[in-house]
C-alpha cells in the first residue's frame, strides 16, 4: 500500500492525500510519520504491558503474597511499594503520551510546509498543481472557467543585489501580506517560486473581472514598501490565462506565463493571453528554439555601412545578425541576442559570424580595384565569446581559411566585454590585435566605460553611441563633453565614428566637431551582402547614397526605419583602425 499525507486544502476547504510509492527514497515529512507511528506503538505496548502485569497479578494472588510477607516480616514499606507499582506506569504512560503529542505535533508541521512556502507561509507550487484541477473542474460544473493570473515582480533581483538577500526576504513577506490582503476570499494566492505567484479567481471568471483585479494589483504593488529605514517600489507584471475541465492545468499555467512577458511590454502591466502568444519568446522557449535556430540555418547577416563625414566614401562595413523565424518573421534582436548569450548559444553563433565575415572581407578585398584601401568589415564579439580559451586560436583559423588579410576586419567590444572578465577581455583583444585585426570599442557614452580602456586595450576605433553622440547639438556642457572626448580620441591616434545619425545637421555639427566617420540610416540602412558588392561596383561612392535617401519620401523612409535600423545588440563585431581614415583619403 503507499503511505500517504493529510494536507489542508485552502481552496475547497478539504483535505489533500498525496501518495508516494512504497520503494521510493523516504522525504523528511515521511520519516517525521514514521515517528508518530512509533510513539504511538510505545504507547499502546507499555497499556498493554501494565494490563498484563495487572491481570497476572491477580491470576497469580501476587497481593496475597506480597501481604503475607510483609505480615511475616513487619519490615517492608508498603507506601514505597504501592509508589512503585503506581509511579512506574503513570510515568512511562505520560512519557510515551507526550511523545506522541510531540510527533503528531511536528508531523502536521511538516505536511503543511510541503505544501507552503517557508517563507511567505503562502501555498506553494506543490499545493498549486493540487489546486488548480479542482477549480477548474469547480468552473465547468457552473459552465465557466478559472482565471489564472501568473505576476512576476519587476525589479525584485535589483532589491537584492542593492539591500542585500535579507532586506529582499522581507520584501518578499510584505508583498505576501499584500497579496494575501488583496485577494480575500474570492481569489486564491500562491507563491510559483522565486519573484513569481499565481492567484486563481473563485468566482465565475471573466476576461473583465481578472483584468480588473490584475490592474489593481498592479497598482498596489507599485505602492513603496516601508522596511524600515528604507523606503523601496518595485512594479509588477501579470499575465491572465483562462481554463475549464477539460484543459491541462499546466498548460494553462504556462500560458499565463506567456501572457505575463506580453503584459511586460505593454504600458498597462497587464495581458489576456491569445494563441499568437505560443509562437513568442521567453527564457523557458528561446533556448530550445535558438537551437533550432542553429541547426536550421536561419541565421543570416546583414552590413551597415560606415562612412566619411567629410566625402561620403564608403570604408567599411558593420556585419549585423539577424535571424529569419519561420514563425515569427525576421525577430528583433533585442529578442533574442541577451538569450544567446546567457545561453552559451552565443559562441557557436559567434564562430560562425567570424567565418563569414572573414569569407566576405576576402571577397570584397579582391572586387577592389588596385591601389583602393580594402573595405573593413566589423563584427561585435560578447563577453562570452571572449572568454573562450580559444578566442584567438578560432580567429587565426577563420582568417587562415578565407585568406584575408586581418588588417581588413574588425573587432568590436562593448562595455560588457570589457568589464566582465577584464583580463580574460584582455588576453583575447591582445591576441587578436598580435594577428593584425582591429580593434573598437562600441556604443562608447552609454555605460561607464573609462577612457583609461582606451590606452590599456590600445583601441583603433572609439564609437560613440548614437544619444551621446547626439548631446554634441545640445550646447552647453554636454556638447563640451562630446567634443573633448572626440579631441582626446584625436590626440591618441584613434579615429572616432558616430553611430544612430538619422539627421543630417546632426551629421555636419559632428564633422565640424572633428568626427571623422559616421553610421546610420541618414547615410544608409543594413544592407545585404549582393548591396554590398554593388556599391563596391559603384566605387563606393557615399555622395550618392546622401542622394539616394534624400530622394526617398518621407513617408516611405519613416516606415522603413524600425526594420532598417534592428540594432545587433549584444553581438560583436571587428571594428576599424585609425589607418582606415588615413588610407580612405589617399586618392586611388
């Protein structure tokens, strides 16, 4: 037979069973069980015990014999006799009640923390599996479905990499409390695991009613939380899933959970899932679906080009990736870069960028015609790419194999490559930079990378992220701050490239500025490889491409913009040298 646990039931009112199999590994609740089944045989043997010994003294006339004796010898104590006989088997008797008190006791805790959190006293995930199928078996009787709301606090890890793990426990119990306070008796809350809960509606569910209750908790929850000293706001995100008898209560679940990563993109917090929703991507679907990426092929490039301020020549180009979901279209980058670096998925995706920009850079390199520089070909590399022990070695191979010339591609390293592991950046950049590949630091203004980087890596090319850039048309002490660092950029040999330029007066005030390079769609959008070899033809000439988008109506050109400017996000490319600039202006 399999053992099994009495647990209380808070949405019906009812007990829970929950079986195990005899010949599985025995839990810590089961043995507290165990225990309680022993104190309660002590107890019913040493009852036993002292009927026997009763019965068997009487059969026996043990009384008889004992008083004749003691008339014979006038010297037993009676009183320490009778004490004995009485004392022994109260005690034991007591002794072997309180320890079954005390089982029971710790038996019926630990069945209710099987099934709660330990620290929000809250339901658990264990308790919810249990839950759910009767609720929604519940709504089917009255011809309706259960709401199943999953909420995920936003800014929670922040709490507890700023306050500390015990100030984030606490935060933890209050939010509980107010869940708890703002579900009452008509809708059920569970904590999921880690900053996730799932609260259930009682009442007949219905898309208004749950949307509702999601948006006042959202509301609530954005409340401060006053611990203490500190007075700390976090946000909410809920996504509301609806089930009936016949559906899979995991699956309704994971639905809400769906719906709760739609609802984080939206202003309102909050979202209904639909079945479109199955095709996006979250941390528990992306990893499995970038595989199949991989192996599908349905990763390709695209190159933007980057320019002089000065000519509009063409002299070199940022490989960009992109990936072509067979469900979903072309995917943003935003989507889906972070995964694969959190992944891994990041490094073979990575190698593969290396071969084919340097595969292309020697393909460009040889439609030059003699005497032209070559056209550098950038690509970003992540930090987890960088801390592979053969970095370097899978970066000689790739140039060895394609047969360009290394002065012709680019590395481009973010302020996350470089403050992750520094010496492991460092160790990969140097290495690249002994093959004769260059070397450029990305998105410079946006974080807080120190001009000190620029000296210690030797970088070739500085870029400056599109709204740092941007300040220089500002006045003031920001446009000061742009300007310096453009001259200080000058002054160490390294050539500096505005990125994001998406007008042209910004483009001009940036080359009175010193700027020498710039890249966006003022200039030109991600092209695919066959644009690339036609304005090769073209002489790249970038005169023509300033035409081109001036000639593109307004109207076209902003429909365009979201597609043409996917930013690559976490991904690396090699980036350009100083010589690129002075090469460029030889006349060919």
């Amino acid at each position: 037979m399999p053992t099994g646990l009495v647990g209380t039931d808070q949405f019906e009112g009812t007990t829970t069973v929950l079986h195990r199999d005899r010949d599985s590994k025995p839990i810590p609740w089961e043995q507290e069980v165990e225990s309680e089944h022993r104190a309660g045989v002590d107890l019913a043997w040493i009852v036993v015990v002292c009927v026997l010994a009763v019965a068997g003294a009487i059969w026996f006339s043990v009384p008889d014999r004992i008083l004749s004796k003691i008339d014979r010898s006038g010297q037993l104590d009676l009183n320490g006799l009778l004490a004995l006989i009485v004392v022994i088997p109260l005690g034991a008797t007591i002794f072997a009640s309180r320890r079954y008190r005390d089982a029971v006791g710790a038996q019926r805790e630990l069945a209710h923390l099987s099934d709660h959190d330990a620290l929000t006293r809250l339901p658990n995930r264990r308790n919810l599996r249990a839950t759910l199928p009767k609720a929604m078996a519940e709504a089917g009787i009255v011809n309706s479905r259960t709401g199943v709301m999953f909420v995920d606090l936003d800014g929670f890890k922040a709490v507890n990499d700023t306050y500390g793990h015990e100030v984030g426990d606490h935060l933890m119990v209050e939010v509980a409390q107010r869940l708890r306070s703002l579900c009452g008796e008509e809708h059920w809350v569970a904590r999921h695991g880690g900053d996730e809960f799932v609260i259930l509606d009682r009442v007949p569910s219905s898309r208004e009613s749950c949307s509702s209750f999601a948006r006042l908790l959202v509301d609530r929850l954005s409340q401060p939380f006053e611990l203490g000293e500190d007075r700390i706001s976090i946000s909410a995100s809920v996504g509301i899933a609806f089930g009936g008898p016949l559906d899979d209560p995991e699956r309704i679940v994971k639905d809400a959970d769906l719906a709760m990563y739609d609802a984080k993109r939206g202003d309102q917090r909050v979202a209904v899932f639909t079945d479109t929703m199955r095709v996006s991507l979250t941390p528990a679907t992306v990893g499995a679906r970038l595989e199949r990426a991989i192996t599908g092929g349905e990763f390709r490039l695209v190159y933007q080009p980057m320019v002089l301020l000065g000519s509009g020549t063409v002299v070199g180009v940022e490989a960009l990736l992109r990936w072509d979901d067979p469900e979903r279209g072309v995917v943003n980058p935003v989507d889906f870069m972070p995964a694969l670096e959190a992944t891994g998925l990041m490094v073979p995706v990575g190698r593969w960028v290396m071969n084919e920009v340097c595969s292309k850079a020697r393909h460009w390199g040889d439609m030059m015609p003699a005497g032209v520089p070559a056209l550098r070909v950038s690509m970003n590399v992540s930090p987890r790419e960088l801390a592979q022990s053969d970095f370097v070695d899978e970066l000689r191979s790739a140039l060895e194999r394609s047969g360009t010339d290394p002065q012709s591609v680019y590395l481009e390293a973010n302020e996350t490559s470089l403050t992750s592991d520094s010496l492991k950046a460092w160790t990969a950049l140097t290495g690249a930079r002994e093959l004769g590949v260059g070397l450029a630091i990305d998105n410079f203004g946006r974080g807080f990378i120190s001009l000190g980087h620029l000296r210690n890596f030797e970088f070739n090319l500085l870029k400056l992220d599109g709204p740092f850039a941007a300040l220089v048309a500002g006045g003031g002490p920001d446009a000061v701050l742009v300007r310096n660092v453009i001259e200080l950029a000058g002054k160490l040999g390294i050539a500096v490239l505005a990125e994001g330029l998406s007008d042209e007066a910004l483009l001009r005030t940036l080359e009175s500025a010193g700027c020498q390079l710039g890249q966006g769609f003022v200039i030109c959008g991600p092209l695919s490889a066959a644009s690339v070899d036609e304005l090769i033809v073209g002489g790249l000439a970038g005169i023509a491409l300033f035409e081109q988008r001036r000639a593109v109506d307004p109207d076209q050109r902003a429909e365009s913009v979201p597609e043409m400017e996917l930013e690559s996000a976490t991904v690396v490319l090699p980036r350009l040298r100083r010589t690129m600039v002075d090469e460029a202006s030889v006349p060919g």
